[in-house]
C-alpha cells in the first residue's frame, strides 16, 4: 500500500484501501507492515458504522467473518458490563450521542450528563443544537417509544400549558431517575418526539459511561462546546 509522505496520522490509522488496518480475525485480507491495531470501537466510530445491537448483515466495510466472531466477543464483554454498571446505577454518568432520525449520518451532538442532572438541563442543551421551538409539545422516553413514552417528561412550561398531571415535568426527573428505571448501559437510547401531530424524532445512543472520577474530568475540560452546571456537549458532527 503505498502511502504519501505529508499523509495525516488519522489516515495512517485508517487508510483508505480495500483493507482498513486493524487486527484482523481472519486470513480474508492482509495488514501492511506500516498499519496500527486500532479497537474495534475506533473502526466503528470512523465508519459510522450503525448497527443496533450488533444485529442483521455485516456492513459493508468488516467480512461477515468477522463481523459474527465480533458480535459475540461483544455480546459477552456487554453482559459482563451490564453486570457492573447495574450495580453502579444512579451513580454513573453517560455520554449521550443526540441525533435526528433521517440525519443520523450528517449530525450529532455528544452531550455529557452526571446522574443529577435534571431532564430540564438536558432539554435545554438538545434544545441548543436541535434550534427547537415552544410551538409544539416535546416529549422524552425511552428506546423507541417516541409518542408511546413511559416517562412522558415534558419541559417545564409546556407540562404547565398541557394540565395534564399524567406528564411529568422535567426539573422533576433525573438522569439518575432515567436510568434506575432503564438499567441503563452502554448502546442503550432514549427518544424524543417533537410536535405530536406531525412529529419528528430525535434519539440518542449511550456512546459511554463514566465513574464519578472520570466524569468531573470531562466536564472540566476546556474544550466543551456549552454546558450547564452538570452537563455539557463535548463533541459534534455538523455538515
């Protein structure tokens, strides 16, 4: 493979022939002695490769090969997880990856929350990328529920406009809230219907989940794009 002097290092990491570097788990393809291993996650991430639960057909860029073998190494390495955080729940923070359903690919926001952040907090920085109006009711939940929600947690001014005391008003409901219910880990998601007669569907992934110690680093971090006093968006992907 050959390879530009000024090539960057992401390219190094990732280069674009028919054989992306990374340890392979079969002999269908070979790695150049110039390569770096890089995790799985890595790969992913790159490729913005969406496969919920490691389900269906292999993507176009990993063999079916290998994508069978690496869904059950992952399979075993979440349950094992799962095991932990349920046993953290209501203490963890999550890095929440916000996207709209039919532009998952063109944008995302990864908003970082601790387990007192409220859902109030949380609208208002989905609400600082989505450029969502009042005009309509929002409404946050689980998985795919969307109009269906369990939770039913409306903004505060809109719970107060709706009188419908079977909502739940934001300030009133923790990330922690959510997530003791949810037992929620890492490749779980949450969902949020904007205008109940004609909606459009906002979701997000958990992308990662921190201890306490690690939390407070990432919302201390310079480089955060906006936050509130528990949570912040640290990353983004606009075309």
């Amino acid at each position: 493979m050959d390879r530009d002097a000024d090539q960057t290092e992401t390219d190094s990491r990732f280069p674009l022939g028919p054989t992306p570097s990374g340890e392979k788990m079969c002999s269908r393809g070979y790695r150049h002695h110039t390569d770096q291993r890089v995790s799985f996650a890595d790969f992913v991430e790159y490729h913005d490769i969406e496969k919920d639960g490691f389900e269906g057909d292999a993507p176009d860029e990993i063999c079916s090969y290998c994508w069978s073998n690496t869904r059950d190494t992952i399979e075993k390495d979440q349950q094992g997880d799962a095991d932990d955080v349920s046993e953290k729940l209501g203490t963890v923070g999550y890095r929440l990856r916000w996207k709209q359903k039919g532009r998952a690919r063109d944008e995302w926001y990864d908003i970082v929350v601790s387990p007192e952040t409220t859902m109030a907090e949380l609208d208002r920085l989905v609400c600082r990328f989505s450029t969502l109006d009042d005009f309509h009711l929002r409404m946050y939940g689980l998985e795919d529920e969307y109009l269906d929600s369990s939770l039913n947690v409306l903004p505060d001014h809109q719970y107060e406009q709706a009188g419908d005391r079977s909502y739940t008003k934001a300030s009133e409901m923790t990330v922690a809230d959510v997530a003791e219910r949810a037992r929620l880990q890492e490749g779980d998601r949450l969902s949020l219907v904007y205008d109940f007669g004609t909606p459009s569907h906002y979701y997000c992934i958990v992308k990662e989940v921190y201890e306490p110690d690690e939390l407070d680093e990432v919302l201390d971090d310079d480089t955060v794009i906006t936050s509130t006093d528990t949570a912040a968006i640290v990353r983004e992907k606009r075309l």
